[in-house]
C-alpha cells in the first residue's frame, strides 16, 4: 500500500506591490488610452509612472549626413516636453516619477528600460493590427509581452474602457 503524499495547505498570497508603472507611448490617441489605464493604477497603488518614448533610428542612405545628428536632438527635445506635458496632464505631478527618451528598437528599448528601472508593471497600448497590417508591421507590444521582465497589461485601442 502505497503512501500518499500529504498536500501543502495553499500558503496566503502576497499582496500585489507596484511602486514604478513604466508607460511606453509613441503619442497616439491608443497610447494615451494606455497613460490612463496607468494614472488609475498609480493612484490605486500609489504607484509613480515613469513615461517612455523611442526614437527608433530610420535607415539613410548617406551615413555622412552630420545633420541627421542634430535633427536627432530636436526630437529628443521636443519628444521630452512632450511626454512631461502629456504626464503632467494625464497623470499629475505627484506621480509622474520621470520622462525618458530612448534610441533604438522600440520592443527591446522598452523591455530594458522596464529590467534597468526596476519597473513593477508595464501599461502599453496596442493597435490591434491584424493580417497582413500585423505581419507587415509587426507587434511591439507583443514583443514586449514576450521579453518583459515584468508583468504586462496591454490596453487595444478599441476596447471599452473598465477605468
């Protein structure tokens, strides 16, 4: 006859803690849906939103165009103001931690920012691209999805709002 093991009683759940929401927008109307799902989860759990832009590099066929550099810069600038005005507005002073401006693949850039800020959540938006739109354009969030360090919560464009 053989022994049967004996069950572990379930141990009581962790409460859930997000100190830092990492909010990833490229300035669409989808993105800034996905800045307010992450304002309401700031507040729920008195959490800070750090917000994320990418400036993804664009192939030039003349590499020796110092210019491109520059152009670089302002849009850095502009894209900083931006996101404090956008955090400010949305979010509110007191829980917008910091605005950052990142070069390079959009998903990977995120993902990293996510690992290297410690961030507890990530909040993205997606478009809900599909067929040939989501094979030609791809999927960032799904990307990020896949690679995160941390949890996601993906908010599509269309759907209703539960916030």
């Amino acid at each position: 006859m053989k022994k049967k093991k004996a069950v572990a009683a379930p141990s009581t759940p962790k409460p859930v803690r997000v100190e830092f929401i990492l909010v990833p927008t490229d300035f669409s109307e989808a993105s800034f849906k996905a800045l307010r799902y992450a304002a309401r989860m700031a507040e729920m759990f008195s959490a800070k939103v750090i917000l994320l832009y990418v400036n993804e590099p664009v192939a030039y066929p003349d590499f020796a165009a110092f210019p491109l550099v520059m152009e670089d810069e302002k849009v850095d600038r502009a894209a900083t103001e931006r996101l404090r005005t956008v955090g400010e507005e949305l979010i509110g002073r007191e829980r917008l931690e910091r605005v950052i401006v990142r070069h390079g693949v959009p998903h990977h850039e995120i993902t990293e920012a996510a690992r290297s800020l410690k961030a507890d959540l990530i909040v993205i938006s997606t478009h809900g691209y599909t067929g040939i739109k989501h094979a030609l354009l791809g999927s960032t969030a799904e990307r990020v999805v896949r690679h995160a360090p941390c949890p996601v919560l993906t908010v599509r464009d269309l759907e209703r709002e539960i916030i």
